[in-house]
C-alpha cells in the first residue's frame, strides 16, 4: 500500500470515528461536516474528499453498525440448540443496543438521525434475513405448524425495539431489559407453536333467540 493510500484509509478511519463519538456525547444532530473537519484539524473540503455529505458518512456507519450486530447475532446462535435460537438472538441485539448505544439509535432510525426508513431497511437486509434464518429454524426443530415468517419477525423485532428503550431508561436498564426479553420470546415462540384457532363460520340462526308465537 502507497503513503497516499495509507493516508486515505486512516483519514476515512478518523472521520468515521469521530463522528461516531461526536454522536455519542451529544447526538446524531451535533454531527456535521464543518465540527469534524474540525475536530480532525482538516478543512471541509478535506472531507469532502471521503464523503459527498454528512448523510453518506450516517449511511457508512449505519452499515457498519448492522454488521456489528449481524455478527453478534451469528456468535450467539452458532452451535446452540435451534431451539433456542431468538432467545439467543433476542440477547445479542439487546447487548448491542446496550453497548452501542449511538449506532443502536442509528440501526433503529433514533431522533436526529437523518437516516429515511428506505435506507434503514435496506442496510439491515443481511440481518432481517437472517433473523428469518433463526426463527425458520426454530420452527423446523419445533415442528410446529406452519408460521409466517414476516409476521413473526416483525413481531419479534418490535418487541426487541420496545425492549431496547425500556433498557436504556436509567432507573430500569438493559438486565431488566433481558430478563423480559426472555419471557417475551417464551410468549411469541408459545403463539407461533400453538396460534389461536380460526373462528368457526357464524351460522346465521346460531343465536336467535327463541322467541314464543303468539297465538
């Protein structure tokens, strides 16, 4: 690698970093290009170099940040039992949430971040498909009925987002936060085991009341 190059990468580097601490200790609306050109001792135009704006240095880190949490989720399953696969993964999203708490707010579209929702999504789709991967298999060693894969991620999803926020209030916190969570999976797998049964048809005189004739 050429000194140029060299320098290129650790520039990178730096502006990734110091915008993620820069959103640590005061925001993601704190972040602009000027504070961190700054804060590097470069001018804006320096950054420009590396990033068109302050959105693509947010779309780089929220990258970074889903695959953060796509390895934590693949450490916490791999050689365990299929069977408890999203209590596992439930744990390892509720530990980063804990411990990165800036790119949690990132991953999850938190206030000031600036990140649309299309753009969320899609950086996300390598953990969205494997939190179907989890769930699918859970279902296959539970030998439950059929399950719609959308629906229970979604749920399990929001559940882990409702979760998240109940952790990071100070006087509850992230161990209250996991002792939920492990009942709430307990109740979503228990659903998608045994889901209520269809209604039956109404007949139309099913309930009419017996009323007397005149005579």
């Amino acid at each position: 690698m050429g000194r140029r190059e060299e320098v290129r990468r650790r520039t990178f580097a730096e502006i990734l970093d110091v915008a993620g601490r820069m959103a640590e200790a005061e925001g993601w609306r704190a972040v602009t290009i000027r504070r961190i050109a700054a804060e590097i001792g470069y001018s804006a135009p320096v950054i420009y170099q590396h990033f068109a704006s302050k959105e693509a240095v947010l779309r780089t880190l929220l990258e970074r940040a889903n695959a953060d949490l796509l390895e934590r989720m693949r450490s916490a399953v791999v050689d365990e039992p299929a069977s408890r696969g999203p209590h596992l993964a439930a744990a390892a999203y509720l530990e980063f949430a804990r411990s990165q708490p800036g790119p949690y707010q990132l991953v999850s579209g938190g206030a000031g971040t600036g990140v649309d929702a299309a753009t969320r999504r899609a950086a996300a789709a390598e953990v969205l498909a494997f939190t179907r991967r989890v769930v699918h298999a859970w279902a296959a060693d539970s030998a439950s009925g059929p399950i719609d894969l959308d629906d229970a991620c979604d749920l399990l999803w929001g559940t882990l987002h409702g979760l998240a926020g109940i952790g990071s209030i100070e006087d509850v916190g992230f161990d209250r936060a996991l002792h939920l969570a492990e009942q709430a999976v307990s109740a979503l797998v228990g659903y998608w085991s045994a889901p209520p049964a269809a209604p039956t048809a109404h007949h139309p005189h099913a309930h009419r009341p017996n009323v007397r004739r005149e005579k």
